[in-house]
C-alpha cells in the first residue's frame, strides 16, 4: 500500500522549479511571509525573487555568500517597509537559521492577494448551539476551542455570490 504524502511533498514537486528559477530552494519564505513581516505589512508586500550573488561560497561555513531579496510592494507601504528592512532582514535570517539575505531590494508594484477575505461564512445560531454543545465536556481549553472553530467552520455556510446580469 502505498504511503500517504503531505500535500507540501506533492505542491513542492509541481511548483519547486519555478521557485528555484526566481532563486527560492523552496515555497516556504511565501508560507513563512506573514510570520516574518507580520500580518498588515504581508497584504501589502511579497518576495517575488532572490538574487545570489556570483561568488564562491564561503569555505569555513560552507553556505553561500547572503543574497538580495528583491520584494515587490503596493504604493505609501514601500516607504514603511524600506524603513522596517533591517527588522525583516533580521527575522528572515533567523527563520532560517543563518544569513540569507543581506539587503532587500524593493520593487513597486500591485501585489497579488491570494488569501483575499471572501464574505464570512452565514452561522445559522441554532446549529452553532448544537457545536457548542458538543464540545463543553471537552476538558483540554485548546482542544475545545480548536474543535469549536472546526464545528462551526463545518456548519456555517457560504452565502452564494448575487447572479450576474
């Protein structure tokens, strides 16, 4: 029987090169990107590319030379970021452990938001009761919050989009 793969071990293998072509070794600084920018800056901002330099790596360390992100941005939000570029610098190295980047390069322009805000999701009161009830006698405070979102994400239903006329 065959094993079952993470959904990451099947995107990775679809998407991996285009990545590498941009000179990502993975799709995790896009994953990653809200944690490392935090969530206000991340609707605005995004790495599109990161440039190596051509040099020859480093012979105590063995990693290569840090590169240059470059991170495309929306409008007055290019001014906030060149100001928080050390910050994010800081945090991008330190999410992966050694320095990767050493400057980002800023590049305006419209960034796609993928994980846009649909219309929330209609919770009808009387099948949010019975989730609610369900998961009181959970002991775990984590656990029960964790399976209350669950039950009410699986109860609550998306409004249809108005007909185009």
């Amino acid at each position: 029987m065959a094993r079952v793969k993470p959904l990451a071990e099947l995107l990775d293998a679809c998407i991996g090169p285009a990545f590498a072509a941009q000179g990502f070794a993975s799709t995790d600084i896009l994953a990653a990107w809200p944690e490392i920018v935090g969530e206000r800056l991340a609707r605005y901002c995004q790495p599109s590319k990161l440039e190596w330099p051509r040099r020859r790596r480093r012979e105590e360390e063995g990693r290569p030379d840090p590169g240059t992100l470059v991170v495309r941005v929306e409008g007055v939000f290019a001014l906030e970021l060149q100001h928080l570029a050390p910050v994010v610098i800081q945090r991008i190295n330190a999410h992966y452990g050694w320095a990767c980047v050493a400057k980002i390069v800023l590049r305006q322009g419209r960034v796609d938001r993928i994980g846009r805000k649909a219309a929330p999701p209609v919770v009808d009161p009387v099948r949010r009761g019975e989730v609610a009830l369900a998961v009181r006698a959970i002991g775990d405070e984590g656990l029960r919050e964790a399976l209350d979102r669950l039950g009410t994400a699986v109860v609550a239903t998306v409004p249809k989009a108005a007909p185009r006329r």
